[in-house]
C-alpha cells in the first residue's frame, strides 16, 4: 500500500487512554516551551551545535542528492540504485537541499545556482494537458512520477496535489534563497512565481471545500480529498495563499471541522493523530509552525489549559512513536524506547511467514505507522527527519541505530530507507532489499522521500536555515494570514 492510498483508507481511531511515558512529561517540562522561544518572541537564535554524528548523517544524505540528481534536468529519482522514474516532490527537497549545501560548505552558491536554475527552466518548459501521454502536467499540477530521461507522465500515475505541492515548496524556498542581483538569482525567482502562479487550486475542489488528491485523464479525480488531519496542510495553504487562482478559506475550515476524527491520546498525550510520521514533517518542512495558531488551535488551547499548536503537536506525534516501540505489544523484534520510528517506506514484500510458531504479515511500500499496517519494519527516517521537534530522543535513536547495527543499515549515502530485524530468514523471495547477517531484512534503496526531509528538518533544527527564509515568503505568508493564524513571529 502506497502512501497516498493509505490517507484514502485511513481512520483515526478513538481516543484510548493510555500512560505517559516517562520521557515525555520531562522533556515537556524542560523542552516543549523553549524549542518554540526564538520564533515566539521573534528573534533568531544562534545555529546549534550539532552532534557529530547527525551532522555526518546530514551531509551523507545531502551526497545522496548531489549524486543521483541530473545536471541535465534536475530531475531526482524516486529511488536509487534500483533504476527508477523522477519523484516530483523528490525533485522539491533536492532544492531545497541545494541551498543547505551552500549554508554548510558542501557546495558553492553559484553550483546551487545553476541546479536549481536548471531545475525550473525543465519544468516550466515541460508540457501541460489534458492528454493522456506527452505531458508532465494538467492545469498547473504535475504527475506523482515522471521519466527521467523526459520528464513527461511515467506510466499511468496520477497528477498529484500534494506531490506538486511539495515541489513547489521547494521552488518558493529557492526564490526566497536566491536573492540576489545575479541575473540567474533574478530568473530564479520569477520561473518560481510562475510556475507556482499558473496551478488552478479551484480546478481541484470538486466536492465542497475540500481539494482532491489527485487525477488521472484515464478515469478523473481521485474519490478521496485533503480531509483529515495528515501532511495536506501545505496543500491547503498554497491553494489558498495563490494570487492568481485562490481557493476560498472555506477549505481551511472545512480541513480543521474534521479534526475531531483525528483527536487522540493513545500512546501519550492528546494530540491530532496520522500514524506515519511523515504526516506530521512534510509541512513543518517549509512552514515554521512554533508559536503560531489558527482557530482551532487556538480554542483547543484554551479547552486543555495548554499551549497547543501545531509544531507542539508533531513533537507530541514523536513521542507517542517512541512509546508504541517501547511498549511494543506486537512483540517485533528491536523495537525500543532508543530504536523506533514508523512511516511510509519500503518493506521486504507482501506475505505472510511463520516466525517462532507465530504467523506474521509483511508488507511492500507501505505507510505503516503505531496500530497502523505495523510489521516490524523501521524506518531511519522517521525519527532523524524528526531531530527538529524532539532532539533529545531523535539523536539518542540515530547513535543506538548506528551502533547496533552498524554498515548494515548505514552506508556513505546515510541510512537505507527500512530494516526489519524480526524478519531474519526468508522462506520465499523478497520484492525489495536482501537478509543480512546480523540485522534481518534490509533495504537495498534509498528514497528521495525519506532522505529529503533528513536534511531539510536537520538544518531547521540547527539554524532555522528554511523556517527563517519561509517566514517571509509572501504567498505563504498571505494564506497563513487567510487562514486565520496569529501569534509568534507573525507579530514580528
């Protein structure tokens, strides 16, 4: 099950109570608060020091990038070294890594420059239409995957809201970045804005106030929407902050009047919940939410007495992936308050196999999460892409992973994307990845997906490096301003 089908088939269930976990309640004491100062009172803080070993992994991952992206195209694959088709929103975080780079000397600006420049001249060259093939896009959206050799519709895939979301993301970042008087910075900034402004967000809305997530010229839109708590906040708001073809923020209220189905304490404290993780990073990748409400969170804070918002709600999402490892009912193999973390990654296959006298199920790609297509498979990512909401259990996780299972799952490019260390003997074959000695089953790919945020989340933890450019992004900064949100460094 692929991530997108899981947000189709997902439903949040209801509230079970649950003991805290021990951690949590001090880092809540100790941390919560003070993660959000610097945006809250609007000041910038001073870079972190990072541990050696998150900064190594930052930059394998960021090598990752730099290798397997195409100078030609910018095109970056949704997966390497198995040969794959370009991931759009792969291609989003590539950008965004660019100038990261260059933040940590690992690439010149002009190099960073020059990528990105040729990234956004290939796509707003690329063809758009209704037609079934020749075309990398419709109405402004771009397909899910495209070929990496021309950057048109792979296979039958469907042309994705959040997937173009997530690549636009990182164009605005690019424009933000790119400042400058060179005359490729100033080309930068306008092939963003228009690409970003030719996207018909109320072409998408086809059932009331709520914005598809996807369409296929064989068939039309996806039956399902951008509905329930998840990562569609970044679609939402770029719908409604475009100057050119806004959507009403009725889809907001819409968005946030389902939120009740998500509204959960299981695993910790009360919070909005999406089992996979990603569902609480892709937008905090662009969108420094500490400090800042809408309505909803707004009212929410005053009905538990507590400072909620959304950057607070991820952290408490990290914690309640910690403690569903800990407590590990399910009895998988590694699961620990030190080694944790599940999201939409790959996994050995779609089977089931008898592991001492107990019949388990495993699954292929999956968005797997805490109760939620759960099959011992970690995934690095889900907690080292989480290092800027909750660090003091994020880096602890990275090192024990590292330490306990070494080359295996640790390599010049950062992590594999998933291991599986219940899974240590295979009695038929394997879709993805190989047994290895010492660990279990093991990836043999990395996603851009999963490395992306890696870096992304890394450096925001670090110095803000994305939040602070965002910040002043104005199409962002005009659908926050919709959509209701106050406080923090929206005051400033």
């Amino acid at each position: 099950m692929n991530r997108r089908n899981f947000l189709m088939r997902t439903t949040t269930g209801a509230a079970v109570l649950a003991a805290g976990f021990p951690v949590m309640a001090a880092a809540q004491q100790a941390g919560g608060a003070a993660v959000a100062t610097g945006a809250i009172n609007g000041t910038q803080r001073r870079p972190l020091r990072l541990d050696q070993e998150i900064e190594e992994l930052q930059e394998r991952t960021f090598r990752w990038f730099e290798k397997v992206t195409d100078r030609r195209t910018g095109l970056t694959p949704d997966r390497w070294p198995t040969p794959s088709f370009c991931s759009v929103a792969a291609v989003g975080f590539a950008l965004t890594c660019w100038p990261v780079g260059v933040a940590r000397g690992w690439m010149s600006r002009a190099e960073a420059r020059e990528r990105t420049l040729t990234t956004l001249r290939f796509f707003h060259d690329l063809p758009q239409g209704p037609e079934a093939t020749g075309t990398a896009g419709h109405k402004g959206f771009f397909y899910h995957f495209l070929d990496m050799e021309t950057g048109l519709r792979f296979a039958q895939n469907e042309l994705s809201t959040v997937d173009t979301a997530l690549l636009i993301g990182g164009m605005l970042f690019a424009a933000r970045y790119f400042d400058g008087r060179h005359a490729d910075e100033a080309e930068i900034r306008q092939k963003a804005q228009a690409i970003y402004e030719r996207i018909e967000w109320p072409w998408a809305v086809i059932r009331d106030n709520r914005i598809t997530m996807g369409w296929h010229p064989e068939s039309g839109f996806i039956p399902s929407d951008w509905h329930v708590y998840n990562e569609g906040m970044l679609v939402l708001l770029l719908a409604i902050g475009s100057p050119t073809h806004p959507v009403s923020v009725n889809v907001w209220h819409e968005w946030a009047a389902s939120y009740d189905e998500s509204w959960t304490d299981r695993w910790g404290s009360w919070r909005l919940n999406f089992a996979p993780i990603f569902g609480h990073q892709y937008s905090h990748m662009f969108i420094d939410f500490r400090g800042i409400q809408d309505a909803w969170m707004r009212g929410q804070s005053a009905q538990l007495g507590e400072y909620l918002d959304y950057f607070e709600n991820s952290r408490r999402a990290v914690y309640a992936q910690q403690k569903y490892a800990h407590d590990n009912v399910a009895g998988w193999a590694g699961y620990s308050s030190e080694v944790w973390g599940l999201t939409a990654c790959d996994g050995p296959g779609d089977f089931k196999q008898v592991i001492d006298g107990r019949e388990r199920e495993f699954f292929s790609y999956s968005a797997r999460g805490p109760g939620e297509r759960d099959d011992g498979t970690i995934a690095p990512t889900a907690a080292a892409s989480s290092i800027a909401f909750a660090p003091e259990i994020v880096v602890p996780c990275v090192k024990a992973m590292k330490q306990k299972y070494g080359a295996g799952v640790y390599t010049e490019w950062g992590f594999l994307d998933s291991f599986n260390p219940t899974l240590t003997v295979r009695d038929g074959p394997l879709q993805h990845g190989k047994i290895v000695d010492g660990v279990g089953w093991v990836d043999g790919d990395y996603l851009g997906i999963d490395q992306g945020p890696i870096v992304i989340m890394t450096e925001n933890h670090r110095s803000e490096f994305v939040w602070r450019h965002m910040r002043g992004e104005p199409n962002i900064r005009r659908a926050l301003d919709i959509a209701g949100f106050t406080g923090g460094w929206m005051n400033g």
